[in-house]
C-alpha cells in the first residue's frame, strides 16, 4: 500500500477572518497536515459570487501554519457567468483552474476534491499527470445535480475517479442512484469536530460570564436564516411553546433572508467560529428543522457540547442521530418541533438523558478519527 505525503485539495471555498464558509475543508486540511502530510489549497474565486453571496475577496496566495507546517492557499480568479449558463461556467471554471495548476506546476500524490463539481473542474489536468483523484460527495441537493451530470465529462470523471467518500449514507445512496458512483468504492465518513474546540463546558459558568440568566430555557440555531434550514419554522414554534429564550447564530442564506423573530431571543447573527462553542455550550437544546442535508456540521458540533438534538427525521440525518440523543421531527410540521422543545424543555430528566447520548456519539465524529479513515482509504485505492 503506497502512502500518501502529498495532497492537492480542490474546494469551492475556504473560510478567511470575516467569512467562515467551509470550515469543515480547513478543520480536514489542518488535520491531513498534523497527521504528517503535505497539503496544497486550490479554491477558485468569481466576481460574480463574492458580490452575490457578500463574501469577503481573497488574496490569490496566503498560508496558514498548522503546527509549526506551512499549507499553501491559492484562490484564483475565475471566469464565471450567471448559473443559468451552468454549461459554460462550468466550461470557464475548468478552464481557468487548469491553466492554473499547469501554469504553477501543482503536483500531488492524490487529488481530494469537494465536490462533484470540483473533480470535473481538475479532470484533465489530474489525468493528464496520472495523479489519483477521489470525491468527497458531501452536498445535500445531489438530486437536483441528476440532469447536469448526464454528459459524456461526467461519464469520464466517473471512470477516472479512484473512490468516493460520502458523509453519510443517504448521500451515498443517492450517489449510486444517479450513476456518480457506478462501479466505484465509496467510504460513507460522517463530519467531524474539532475536540479541541467543540467540547462539553461549564454552562453556569459561561452564562454568567456573558451575562444570561441561569433560569432560561435556552434552544440554539445555528445555519442560515432560510427556508431549508428552518430559522422560521423553529421561530414560529417557539413562540407556539412560550417561555423559551434563543440564540440564532447565522445570516443571510444563498438567495433568501427569512430572520426569525419570535419573542426572546437573546442573539441573533454571525459569530465566529472559535465563539460558537461558547454559545451552544451556555443553551438546553439545539434546534434544526432543516430540509435537506449531507450531513450537517452544525448538528454535529451541538452534540459534541452535549445538547440534545431536535432536527429532522429524514435519512440525511440517520448516521448521526438516533433516539439516544435526539428527537427527530417532520421538519416542515411546526407543531411537531414545537412540541419536541416542549417536552425537552419540561423533562429535565430525558434531556439529560440525550445530552449523554450526544457526548456518546460525539466520540467517534472526532476529525483526527475521520482524517485517518479517508487517508486510509485514499491509500488503499492507489497503485
């Protein structure tokens, strides 16, 4: 089994000060890299989707020290049009980061993309320089992918890859349905948490440090104030159950702004990532009527700080949650979730039996665990 000491990272974002977009690829990378490896950052930039999206522009080249390393980040610009003309953004984005990689000589051992998308974007220099390719299919909307990925490059990209890691089950399914993974092994590889900052602490402590009373029954949100994630919903239910205070950490979604507004909440907005802890650590319960998910980091970050979990009852979710530490609701029924926070908010005795069962679960979604499964698996599906 050939080891691996060099990985090229394909993404289509990477968190900056003042924008955490894909956390998640950042907390993989930093983890590949203290496990020894070498790893090189390449996430394209349009104009078109800092401006849509309110992102902060990157400069094209920086470098983060994880431990002592240096990980290289390149984010060039690329030519995009609006998404209606997904054929040729897609054509201008393939473009644009191959002429990159060739241009700067980016070489690697394996090739790890997120997405989908990201692999068809590097196939040709990948294959042009025999370098393993692997997809880390983690979207939750693969269905609505179904028709784009019919053409004769998908087909290709198919036959190229050496192997699929999935971030959950469901996802993986559905991967299979639509032809992504025919004839290909898929590691099924849920989030993970970083332990060292998403962990159980001192809810008194906390909430007397930032000032909240000790009495509240407090759920947490965390995700964008849209119609997938539920920010509504969970408002609406909420004021149905009465004398719940809540913290909404997030903003904006993609194309939507649906600001919860039900009476006390305590914050509403962005933080950054290194505070969210302290704000889910100092809450009862973590609320999550989501729609559609891979698998969902904010859920896994609520159990590792020992909250029991109401969300969805939907497979995206099944890997993670279970009636050991959670409560799974229709999503859409407001009822239903109003009626999970009431029964948590006034058994104190079964929510602290789930918050046991989420710290349970939270120990094997650590992110050392995960990285050295998906580096296990990369090596064992290269020659």
């Amino acid at each position: 089994m050939k080891k691996i000491s060099n990985i090229l990272v394909i993404t289509p974002d990477y968190p900056i000060e003042g924008e955490p977009a894909f956390t998640f690829v950042k907390n993989l990378c930093d983890e590949f890299v203290r496990q020894g490896r070498k790893v090189t950052i390449v996430s394209p930039q349009s104009k078109i989707s800092i401006l849509r999206h309110h992102k902060v522009k990157r400069p094209f080249e920086r470098f983060d020290n994880i431990d002592g390393k240096r990980v290289a980040i390149y984010q060039p610009n690329c030519i995009s049009v609006p998404s209606r003309f997904y054929k040729l953004n897609n054509y201008l984005n393939r473009r644009s980061i191959c002429h990159f990689l060739k241009r700067h000589q980016i070489d690697a051992d394996v090739c790890y993309c997120h997405f989908w998308k990201s692999g068809y974007m590097v196939l040709p220099y990948v294959k042009q320089h025999r370098i393993p390719l692997f997809v880390a299919t983690g979207e939750g909307g693969l269905q609505n992918l179904a028709n784009a990925l019919q053409g004769p490059e998908y087909r290709e990209l198919n036959k190229y890859i050496n192997g699929a890691i999935s971030v959950s089950s469901n996802n993986r399914n559905i991967s299979q349905e639509i032809g992504l993974l025919e004839g290909k092994d898929c590691l099924v590889a849920p989030n993970a948490i970083d332990s060292r900052l998403f962990h159980k602490k001192d809810r008194v402590a906390l909430r007397q440090q930032y000032g909240f009373n000790q009495d509240d029954f407090i759920v947490a949100f965390v995700g964008a104030f849209n119609h997938r994630k539920g920010s509504q919903r969970l408002s609406s239910a909420i004021d149905k159950v009465g004398g719940v205070k809540s913290f909404f950490i997030g903003g904006q979604g993609e194309s939507e702004l649906l600001e919860p507004n039900s009476e006390g909440i305590l914050f509403k907005g962005r933080l950054p990532h290194e505070a969210i802890p302290d704000y889910l650590n100092m809450a009862d319960i973590y609320v999550l009527p989501t729609l559609n998910e891979g698998c969902c980091n904010a859920v896994v970050e609520a159990l590792a700080c020992g909250l029991p979990v109401v969300s969805s009852n939907r497979p995206f979710n099944f890997d993670v949650l279970n009636e050991g530490n959670s409560i799974m609701v229709d999503p859409l029924n407001v009822d239903e979730i109003a009626d999970a926070i009431r029964e948590l908010k006034e058994n104190e005795t079964k929510r602290r039996e789930l918050a046991q069962g989420a710290l349970k679960m939270a120990e094997e979604l650590t992110i050392d665990h995960r990285a050295e499964r998906i580096l296990s698996f990369m090596e064992q599906h290269i020659k």
